[in-house]
C-alpha cells in the first residue's frame, strides 16, 4: 500500500484518542484473551472491547474487528493485537 501524505496525522490522532481505551483493555489479565484466541470467543473480546469504548466514545465508535492474535515470544517480547474497527456513529437524536 503507498502511504498517502496524510496517514502519519491521522494515526497519531486515533492512537492519542483511543489511548484511555487501551489503558482499560490492559486491565484484563493477558491470559484470558489467549484463551478467549486460542478458543475463538472473539463474542467476549467484543465486549470487553465495547464495554471499554463506551466509557470514552459513544457506543459502536470503536469495535473489535474481525480477530486478534497474541505473541508471547518471550519476557520482553509480548503482545497482543486486536483488530479494531472505527466508526463515525451519529449521536442519539432527541425525539419530541
């Protein structure tokens, strides 16, 4: 993929918004999302996921995409990564 001019901004913009979001997901034990991998429960990282978003945007802004996967290589050298997905959801409107 060729990196257009304005994808370096808009990353730092994402990663600064959704690091509170990241902050909470750190809270879960690491070995629960290898089993929750491992056992393809992707339902239950969704709602960690979902349940972690909503404290800062409004609900379905930020959703676990289609997957994960952890590397535990070694001491220094672990990781998890979760496909997310973000949407620009309009707000609630109020009914009359």
């Amino acid at each position: 993929m060729i990196r257009q001019p304005h994808t370096s901004p808009r990353e730092i913009i994402i990663a600064d918004a959704i690091k509170e979001v990241v902050s909470e997901l750190r809270l879960v034990d690491v070995v629960d999302y290898i089993a929750f991998i491992r056992l393809e429960q992707f339902g239950c990282i969704s709602d960690i996921v979902d349940s972690a978003a909503e404290l800062f945007f409004y609900p379905g802004a930020l959703r676990l995409g289609h997957g994960g996967e952890v590397h535990v290589a070694g001491p220094r050298r672990r990781g998890l990564c979760l496909i997310s997905n973000c949407a620009r959801p309009v707000p609630p409107s109020i009914s009359h």
